[in-house]
C-alpha cells in the first residue's frame, strides 16, 4: 500500500506522476534524452546500465521495466539482461558496457566510490567522456527514480507479462509521454 493516496491501478512510477504531473514532464524529458536520445552507446546499452543500477538498488519496478526494454532491443533476450544482473562480468557483453557497469555500480554506492582506475579501466575499454559522462547521469538518475518508487510505497506488479508489455512501449514509444497514459508507462 503507497504511503500517499494515489490513483488506483496506476503501478509504480507512473502513479507518482499522476499525482505530481509538474515534476513529471521533466523526469519523462531525461529519461527521454539519456535513454534514446542521441548517444554513441545504443539505447539497449543505456537500458542495461539502468537495469543493472536498479537492480543493485533492489527497486524491481524500475529493475524489470527496463530490463524488459533492453531485452526488446535485443531481440527479447531476457536472459542477457539477467546474467548481467547476476554478473555482468561474466555476461557475454563488451568489454566497454563491463567497464561502464563497474561505473555505474559505484555511482549506486555513492558518487565518490568512483575512482580514478575505475575510470582509467573505462578509457582503456574504449569509452568516450561522453559515454562516461553518461554513465555516470543514467546512474544517479536511476538512484532517483529507484528511490522515489519505493520509498513512496507505490503498487508493483508480480506479472512478468506486465513488464514485457511496458518495455516493449518504451523502447518504441519512448518516454516523453504527456498525461497519465497507460497503466504501466514510466520513466523509472
């Protein structure tokens, strides 16, 4: 049960939205730009840094959301996005997406847990200071957003169906969405 009154049926971020449209526009215009905007690191890459942030702050809304939506762009491989959550130093992806994790896994720690070596090992994979940049906002970010959904208690769906059906509308439809929307639209 959500700590505030929220409009029923409405899960997770999209019901903190509804009720609070003003912040919402510009949370949707972020996640719009750092997640499919222009960017040298495919939208599957960014959706992957925000899976793996959310799932190491544990907020399955978010976790599965956008994993669902990496999986999309993927061709619905599921099963990439969970070993990159188990261990994405194991999965079989780039070494560079290896080295932007690590980043991304230390912003969730907090921002000063990044080091120079992380950085270096970045640099080293092949990543630009845009990608790293990045990184690093797509991170903090998903610290928000992760924090704002469960700490307001919202309404999670168990169905995993309910996911597969909301990343599929982000990765085509993206996330600048005016309005209420659909029942699972989010930006987190």
């Amino acid at each position: 049960m959500a700590h505030i009154r929220l409009l029923e049926g409405l899960p997770g971020i999209t019901a903190l939205m509804a009720f609070r449209p003003e912040t919402a526009a510009p949370m949707r215009s972020l996640s719009e730009f750092l997640l499919r905007g222009p960017n040298s690191l495919t939208s599957a890459e960014r959706e992957i840094i925000a899976t793996y942030t959310s799932s190491q702050n544990d907020c399955y809304f978010c976790q599965m959301g956008h994993g669902a939506a990496a999986a999309h762009y993927l061709g619905g491989n599921l099963e990439l996005i969970d070993q990159v959550k188990r261990d994405f130093l194991t999965a079989p992806i780039s070494p560079k997406l290896k080295a932007l994790l690590a980043i991304a896994g230390q912003v969730q720690k907090g921002g000063k847990h990044v080091t120079p070596g992380d950085i270096k090992r970045a640099r080293q994979a092949g990543a630009t200071d845009l990608e790293i940049h990045d990184t690093v906002l797509i991170a903090a970010a998903f610290c928000m957003y992760n924090r704002y959904v469960d700490g307001l208690g919202t309404s999670i769906p168990t169905d995993p169906e309910v996911y597969l059906a909301m990343g599929k509308r982000l990765a085509e439809q993206g996330y600048a969405h005016s309005g209420a929307a659909a029942p699972v639209e989010a930006a987190g």
